[in-house]
C-alpha cells in the first residue's frame, strides 16, 4: 500500500513537471484591480465591468446591454455605468424595495421617502410605479479608471447606510418594504 501511495505522488509530481510552462490554457487569468471606462460607449463599459467583476469572482449577470445585476453578500445590486466623455464618470448603484399595496402611494410613504432624502446622504430615495416600487440609488465617481475596491467599499457603505435605514423604521416595516430580487437565482443541486 505504501508503495502505491509512493508510486502515485511521483506520477503526480512527474506529470506536473512534464507540464508546458507556456501553454496559454494552463495559464490563470489574474482578476483585475482597476477597469478603466473612459471614453467608451455605456454599453461597452457596462460589457467591460461585467468582465472585470466575473474575473474577481462576484457573482454577476448582465441585466441590460448597459445595466449589470449583481450579489454582494445577501443583497443584489444594479450598476450601470454612465461614462461622460467630458467630465466626471461614475457607476449608478441602484437597489429596488417592493412596497405592500396597502402602504404604495400613501401619505406616509411620502413623508418617509422626504424624510430620508432630506436628512441622509448615502443615496437618493425615490418612489417609482405609482408608489408601489422605492428605488435606493447612489453613484461611484471617478474619471477615467476605477478601482474594484472602490466599488466594493462604496456597496458597503450603501448596505450599512440601509441597515440603518431598516433599524430606525417602525416594527413590522420589514413586511411593508421587502427586497426586489434582481437576478433570476438558479438552483442546482
């Protein structure tokens, strides 16, 4: 048995050795730090962050030509690049509540919504279908280049500003206001 064992991890090791270092399939693609969106098209920017984050493991799907849906962590994300070929870029991060009919389009959802908008400044809360739907956006700047931390940092940021946001609504809000799923999830067993 110990032969064997022996015999085994020699092959192994042989087979490793024998390897061509310059096989490009053997290769490992190196996730990127930084993705660089300045002066293409929002299409192609949106096409050239999907492939960046892929390739850093996020878990990512194209929503839209210009429109990306992503997971972090337990929450999911749109991003959707909009490139100025004369100013500032940035990244629009977007987040969708579902409101409870009974809630949509009522006095108080609006007193909420104003509320927020006036008294935080991690996103802009806006109310859309007739009250039924709140969209969470905020923005990513930068000009040219962006690093992926960044974008990381900056959905931190937005999930802690909207824990906070959940803690200071009333008990029972969390059956008013419940996330809207934006990638279809697949199960596989």
């Amino acid at each position: 048995m110990r032969k064997l064992i022996v015999a085994g991890v020699v092959t192994m090791l042989t087979a490793c050795a024998a390897t061509d270092k310059n096989d490009k399939s053997a290769s490992i693609a190196v996730a990127p730090e930084r993705v660089t969106l300045g002066g293409m098209t929002n299409e192609d920017a949106a096409k050239t962050l999907f492939d960046a984050l892929v390739k850093k493991n996020y878990l990512a799907t194209m929503a839209s030509p210009s429109r990306i849906a992503l997971q972090f962590d337990d929450n999911q994300f749109v991003l959707q690049p909009s490139i100025n070929p004369d100013g500032i870029d940035r990244i629009m991060m977007n987040r969708f509540y579902a409101v409870h009919p009974k809630l949509a389009g009522s006095q108080d959802l609006l007193i909420l919504i104003g509320t927020l908008n006036h008294k935080l400044n991690f996103a802009k809360f806006t109310l859309r279908e007739n009250g039924a739907v709140i969209q969470v956006q905020g923005a990513a700047t930068f000009v040219n280049t962006i690093e992926l931390e960044e974008i990381r940092r900056f959905m931190l940021w937005t999930d802690e500003g909207l824990r906070q946001v959940g803690h200071s609504l009333p008990k029972g809000a969390e059956q008013l206001i419940k996330p809207i799923p934006v990638m279809q999830q697949t199960q596989s067993l």
